[in-house]
C-alpha cells in the first residue's frame, strides 16, 4: 500500500531542493529522482513531462522504482549534506522515487534490427 504523497510545503523538499511542487530531477550518478511521488504511475507521468522524445520508462521500469523519503539535514558547513534518509512519518520529509541508473537501460531506445537480404 502507498502513502498518500504529502503536500510538498509542509516538506522539505523547498529547503533540499526549492520545489514546491513535485518534479523530476537527475541524479549525479544518472538517476532519475521523481520527488514529491510515491506511486510508480505518478512518476512514470512525471519522468515522460520532464522528458518529452528522451528517455522515458514503461511500466516494468516502474516495477524497478525505489521509493525513498528524505528530509533536511541542517547543513552546519558548506560540502555537508543536505538530505539524510528519513521515516515516511517524520515531519517535513517527502518522498524520492528512484529510477536508478543502472535500471535504465532497457528503457532506452533500441536501434532498429537490419533486415539481412
């Protein structure tokens, strides 16, 4: 069963990453965060608005999604970080459904097969 996604201004998730409202964001390693979600359907939606003709995940990528929650760390130097897991209960955090990297790949466009003559 899925947690309702909570409103994005009573998270953190403006102080990690300025959003008020849900939205995908990409990873440094190449993951795809879609931030504000728990539902792998309303991630799916996310990722395909945010990347119209790119890469864009079906259903069995869905099935790969890692869903997370995290909150704010309060930083105390520059370089510290500044989300840190969370429970889905605890105040101000928000939910990250992850499509990682290394899932991605056979969601990519395949080049098409050459007909032998």
């Amino acid at each position: 069963m899925f947690l309702p996604p909570p409103d994005l201004s009573s998270t953190d998730a403006y102080a990690c990453f300025g959003l008020h409202a849900p939205a995908v964001l990409t990873a440094a390693d190449g993951a795809v965060l879609a931030v504000g979600a728990t539902r792998p359907a309303a991630a799916l939606d996310l990722i395909r608005a945010a990347a119209p003709g790119g890469l864009v995940p079906d259903r069995a990528d869905a099935a790969m999604f890692r869903l997370r929650w995290f909150a704010y760390t309060h930083p105390a130097a520059p370089g510290d970080p500044v989300t840190r897991p969370a429970c889905p209960t605890e105040d101000g955090a928000f939910p990250v459904l992850i499509w990682r990297a290394v899932d991605q790949p056979a969601a990519r466009p395949h080049p098409p097969l050459a007909v032998a003559a």
